[in-house]
C-alpha cells in the first residue's frame, strides 16, 4: 500500500473528513503515514471515539504499508476491515469475533435460493451465549433462507451463537426517531434492538449495514466500507446546509439526511438542490418543472405539495414518503431555503465553468454550486455526495 493510497483510502472510509485546500474556520487531524504529515478536514472536532481511532491510525499507519500484495484491491479490502473491526470494538462491541462473521458473509456472495442472493438478519447480544455457533453449521442454507426473510431475525450471542428465531410485529414498531441515522427500511429492526445490541444486517443486494441504538455504525456497499459516528455525521450535514442559509434551520438539515440515505439504498439516482438565494428561475430550463407553473398535473398536486416542510421537528410532518418520490423523477427536486419545495424534475442548465463532469447528475450538481445553491447527489448505486462551497472553494463530500 502507498502513502497517498492509505490516505485516500481513509478520507473515503470516513465520511465526515474530506479534502481541501483553503481550510480556515474547519477542524484538522493529523495522521502520520510513512513519516509525512496527512492532513484531514472536517467541519466538527473529533469525538472521543473518533480521537481513539484516529491514534489507532497513527499507531498502524506504518504497517499498512508494508502490505504489498500486488493488488491494491485485496490491499484495501484488508486494511478496512482491520480497521471497521477496531471502530466496532471502539464502540462497545469488543467481545465479537468480526472477521469470522466478515469471511461468513464472503462466503454467500456466490450462494443464491431460487436465483436470488442471500439476505441475513441478526440482532447481536454480545453479552450472551447461546446453544450453538450458527455461522459454522453445515445446515447453514437452511438458515440462511431463514434469515434474510423480512420482519425476520435471528438473534445470536457471543461467537455467533443461537439465542432465538423470532419475527417483527407490527405493535413493535415504533414511530421514526428524528435523530436516528437508520434507514427507513431498517427502522423495524431497530424498533426491537434492546440495549447494548446491534443489528447486522445483510441485505439481497450485498449490501452490510451494522447498526445500534445510536444509529448506523458501519456499512459495506460495492464492496467498500464506510464508518459512521451518527451524530458527528448529521451535524456535518446541517453545518454545511446552515453555514449557508442566514436564518439556520437545523432540522432541515437533519431530515435532508435521512432522506439522502433513503433513496440511497432505494438503489435509485437522484439530485436535491437546495436553492439559497431564490434564483433557480434563471438556471432551470423546463419552467414547467416548477410546482407554481401553470400546468394541470402540477395544480392538482400544488396543495398537497406545499404541505411539504423539511423545517419540521415531527417526521409526521415532513411527508418523507412524498419527498422520496419526487426525488426519484429524472432531474433535480429542489427546495428553498426555507424548507418548501420549489419544483421537481427540473433540469438544470450547464454552467459554463462546469468543462466536463462524468454523467448528467453530477454535471447539474456542480453547475447547482456555481449558480449558488447546494446539490446532493445520489447515484443509482447507492453513492451519495454532496457538493458545496467553502470559502470560495467547491468541495465535494462523500458519504456512502
């Protein structure tokens, strides 16, 4: 592994920490590879459990070097999961044999029943030890078409041991929390984690997602992994919103994240634009678009649409499932700064200091930033980046 390879290789594990050039007013960490400072930016100081990590680095840094495999591929795939084990066992759940589980679910990317992948549901107490090993069995087809059933889970203890097989009732689930960086699709699982458990979650599209009471703590998706300090991560995404906006609204924020990672595993491509100085009039081309223009699908949905209020501390009243929708129609969905919408499918025209962008999202998404607005793109394979400027600089931000 090269010094730059391990850097990026950390920025893109990461999500809060990002590259940049002028970073006056931002928080910087230090991590030393090879001898040479590396320097990594964010918006909010690393938290205790982030600080342990990041001395963790410090500590392994040198080594990560000496693997030299001749594929950067398996290199990488080695030392992030050296280190999502060590950011899991930072947050509690040290008693857990991960790369065990990690080499179970390697083993099922090949294995499908009835021409479909195989989904695994596992509610974790690492606090317990039951009857068996599961991830040992030879029987283990017949439990991994058990597993991956929805509104079914196993819950397992330490060394991946059977406790029970149980399902999901629908007077289990609780009410969204506001907070929670859960994907929607997740929240019946996570209405029934007690404390001190996790879920493990892995879905038919190959996707991992391991999660507890605070919220995501660690994902693999396309073969990559990302680890998430929930809060640390929600309030990125409202300081880089509110940095901007004169009047801040923090719960915009907060509920354009939930939404982003929504339809980020709905596995569909899409663009929000929040448009900061009430002009995307002069950089949207389909005037039709906007939910104001005199057309008659646009008068039939107006009343409901305006209902719309990302500013809104009550999911109840944000009409998420509405918002996922419109963001999955070809073209940008934007709002105001004020939380309402202001049109959706709209195509934003191509700015002229955007030469080439790979793909007909991104190009919208960096000419949104150069009109003065802020994009988040989603991709149709779950990528999801945000672009915006700081001091006079356009960032780009990924998460997933």
């Amino acid at each position: 592994m090269e010094k730059e390879q391990l850097y990026n290789l950390i920025v893109d594990l990461i999500p809060q920490y990002f590259e940049c050039e002028n970073g006056y007013g931002l928080h910087r960490t230090k991590i030393n590879i090879g001898g040479i400072p590396y320097y990594f930016k964010s918006f909010r100081r690393n938290s205790q459990n982030m600080s342990k990590l990041v001395r963790l680095l410090n500590q392994f840094a040198n080594r990560f070097l000496e693997i030299k495999l001749g594929s950067h591929t398996i290199e990488r795939e080695l030392i992030e999961s050296y280190i999502v084990t060590n950011w899991l066992k930072i947050r509690g759940y040290d008693k857990v044999k991960w790369l065990k589980l990690f080499d179970y679910f390697k083993s099922l990317e090949h294995v499908t029943h009835e021409n479909e992948n195989i989904g695994v549901n596992f509610i974790l107490n690492q606090n317990l030890v039951g009857e068996f090993n599961m991830i040992d069995l030879t029987e283990e087809k017949l439990l991994n078409v058990m597993g991956g059933s929805t509104m079914t889970y196993f819950r397992i203890g330490r060394d991946w041991t059977y406790i029970d097989y149980n399902y999901i009732k629908w007077q289990d689930i609780g009410s969204e929390k506001e907070n929670a960086l859960i994907p929607g699709f997740l929240h019946p699982y996570y209405s029934v984690l007690e404390d001190g458990e996790c879920g493990i979650i892995r879905t038919k599209r190959e996707d991992i997602i391991i999660f507890d009471k605070s919220g995501l703590l660690a994902s693999k998706r396309m073969g990559n992994w990302k680890i998430y300090e929930a809060d640390t991560l929600k309030n990125t995404y409202v300081d880089i919103l509110t940095k901007s906006i004169v009047s801040p609204q923090y719960w915009m924020g907060c509920n354009l994240f939930h939404i982003v990672f929504d339809l980020s595993y709905k596995r569909h491509g899409g663009l929000i634009i929040v448009d900061l100085d009430d002009n995307c009039s002069l950089c949207v081309s389909n005037e039709e678009s906007f939910i104001n223009s005199d057309n008659f699908f646009k008068n039939i949905l107006r009343k409901r649409l305006e209902k719309i209020d990302l500013t809104q501390k009550d999911v109840k009243n944000v009409f998420k499932p509405l918002i996922l929708e419109l963001a999955s129609i070809d073209g940008a969905l934007i709002f105001n700064k004020k939380g309402k919408v202001k049109a959706f499918g709209a195509m934003v025209k191509p700015h002229e200091h955007v030469k080439y962008e790979k793909g007909a999202r991104s190009t919208a998404a960096l000419s949104a930033i150069y009109y003065g607005m802020i994009a988040i793109k989603v991709s149709e394979d779950g990528e999801i980046i945000i672009f915006f400027k700081k001091n006079g600089e356009i960032i780009k931000l990924s998460f997933l």
